[in-house]
C-alpha cells in the first residue's frame, strides 16, 4: 500500500490525468473539424460526405431507405480515410503546438545549464591555479638553500 501511495503522490500522476482529460477534449475538437470541415471539402470534389464512400465486395450492396446495408458485404472505406485524416490532425497538431514548442524550452535550459557548468569549471581551474601561484611563491619566498615542501608533503 505505501508503494501506491507514493506512486500517487509523484506529479507524473496528476501529468497524466490531465493530459487524458486535454486529449479526450482535443480529440472532439479534431473529429468536429474533420466532420464539419474536411468531409463536406471531399464532398465537394466527390458526390457524398467522405464517410459515405463505400464498395462492395461480393454481390451488389443494396441499401434501405435508412442507410442500411441490405444485400453484400461493404468496405466502407470513407470512414477509415476519415480516422487516418483525423489522426494524422491530431498528431500535427500535437508536434507543432506542444512537442516542438517543448523541445525547443529544454533544449534552450540544457545550452543555459552547460554554461553554467562551464563558468563553474573556469572558477574552479582558476582558484587551483591562484592556490598554485601561492605555493610557488612561499616557496620562492623561504630560499633556494632549504629542503622545499610542497604543502602538508616533503619533497624529495
């Protein structure tokens, strides 16, 4: 029980609870678009909404005043470009307003980090080589004729 606990409590959680709730109302947002935008454009080109579009692989398909398939086997083939159309939406819309954007800000903070790394670095190599210098010079300082000591160590 403490190990779901925890797992709650992480953030990810939450992340994914929300982009569950954004991605189910995005996917209405797109099949709206599609249905109302993109199929009436294909229906303009053609003689029917994109999802009508059907062929009938045995015998002739007979269908009822309802839109029903009587007699046949359709391949309703309109809907299936349909989902295509709506899923290669989404995606765009995804990559373009949410993944690059993204990608973009981390790749910005890991060039900032790596700068800082570097300043960092130049600080530390430039404090060894002052605490060198003063070294030196202590050891400049006490004569050429006494036995010379680096710090904490004789030298031979």
């Amino acid at each position: 029980m403490d190990g779901f606990k925890a797992f709650l409590m992480r953030g990810n959680v939450i992340d994914l609870a929300v982009a569950v709730v954004i991605g189910a109302a995005f996917t209405n947002i797109v099949n709206s678009v599609v249905k109302g935008v993109i199929n009436p454009l294909v229906g303009a080109f053609g003689t029917k909404d994109l999802e009508s579009y059907r062929s009938c692989l045995k015998g002739p398909c007979d269908v009822d005043d309802a839109g029903n398939v009587v007699t046949g086997i359709p391949i309703m083939w309109g809907t299936v470009l349909s989902a295509v159309l709506s899923f290669l939406i989404t995606a765009a819309v995804v990559y373009f307003l949410m993944v690059l954007p993204m990608a973009k800000v981390l790749a910005r903070r890991a060039a900032h980090d790596r700068a800082e790394e570097g300043v960092q670095e130049t600080l530390e190599v430039s404090e060894l080589e002052v605490l060198k210098e003063i070294r030196d010079h202590l050891v400049h300082q006490r004569g050429s004729g006494e036995s010379h000591t680096t710090v904490g160590r004789p030298t031979s």
